[in-house]
C-alpha cells in the first residue's frame, strides 16, 4: 500500500514544519498500517529514500513501549530526507 496521490502533498508539507516521527505516526493512524507499510510509504514522500532508511523506520518504536528506535532516534536518522524537500 501506498500513500493515495492526492495525500501525498499533504504530509510533504507536514514534515517541513513537523518531526518525522509525529507525521510517521499520524499516518499509521490514518491509514492503518504498521511500521513495514510506513517504511515503504517513504518513497512515496522522497525519491532519495534507501533501504537504510526503509530499515529505519521498521526498527522504530512506534507504540513508544521501549523496544526499538526512540522518536528522537529516528527523527535525527530521517532529517536529512526531508530537511530541503520543496
């Protein structure tokens, strides 16, 4: 699953003004998808998306229980992919 085109400008401008992790989250939500679903969306919201940051995404703890990347963790692994995005 991908993120429906008419959304994806939404949450591009979202990420300028928002940490990674915030908007990651949101969109688990609104579409009900898991953390392997959110790394694939990656590409949906930056073409320079890589299999590490893909990874990235996987190894995050979302549900914030203390087992996986901390939010600070991957807002600073992700921040390069949106910090000049237009």
């Amino acid at each position: 699953m991908g993120i429906p085109p008419e959304d994806i400008q939404k949450w591009k401008t979202m990420l300028k003004t928002a940490a990674p992790a915030t908007v990651l989250r949101e969109m688990a939500k609104q579409y009900n998808v898991t953390r392997s679903t959110l790394g694939f969306m990656l590409a949906d919201l930056n073409d320079e998306v890589s299999t590490t940051e893909v990874q990235t995404v996987w190894g995050w703890d979302i549900q914030g229980n203390g087992r996986g990347l901390s939010d600070d963790e991957l807002n600073r692994d992700l921040a390069p992919l949106f910090r000049t995005q237009n």
